[in-house]
C-alpha cells in the first residue's frame, strides 16, 4: 500500500489590526450609524406616520388586489348608524 502524506500547508496567523483598520473600521461603523438613525428620523416624522396610518385604514378596507371588503364597510357603517341613533334618542330625552 502506497503511503501518502497529507499535504502541509504553512499555517498563516492572523496579523493583529492596525490602528488605521481599526480607525476605518470605526468610521465605517459611524457612517452606518448615522444613516440608520436618518432613516429612523425621516420615518418618524407626523407626515410619514400619517401616511402609515392611512395606508393601514386603507388596507383594511381593501383585499390583496385593491378591491373593497363589502362586509368590513359594512361594519363601520352600521357602527356610525348606532352611534347617530344613540345621538338622536339622546337628545329626545334631554
């Protein structure tokens, strides 16, 4: 049986960073920073959060292709027609 020896190869350490890599390393950390924080603030904004909130109600009323759920129009409406009637014998009592 023919022996075989396994292959060798040098054994490479890993070099200790520089303080340059560590500086870029650190400016690129910084920069990912800001722009998460950027894009955090731009999301907060009352115009953007309303817009969120607009394309919730929306979605609620609407199905996967843009078409209107009759049965959750439905139930708004009979909600506002309750609360007009419970306005209307409220004010018949008082």
């Amino acid at each position: 049986m023919p022996q075989t020896t396994p292959s060798t190869t040098p054994s490479t350490t890993p070099s200790a960073p520089t303080t340059a890599d560590l500086q870029a390393e650190i400016s690129a950390a910084r920069e990912e920073l800001v722009a998460t924080i950027s894009t955090l603030k731009g999301e907060m904004t009352p115009a953007a959060m309303a817009r969120r909130g607009g394309r919730a109600i929306t979605g609620w009323f609407t199905d996967e292709f843009g078409g209107i759920r009759p049965e959750r129009v439905a139930i708004v409406g009979a909600v506002v027609a309750g609360i007009v009637v419970l306005k209307i014998i409220g004010r018949r009592r008082g």
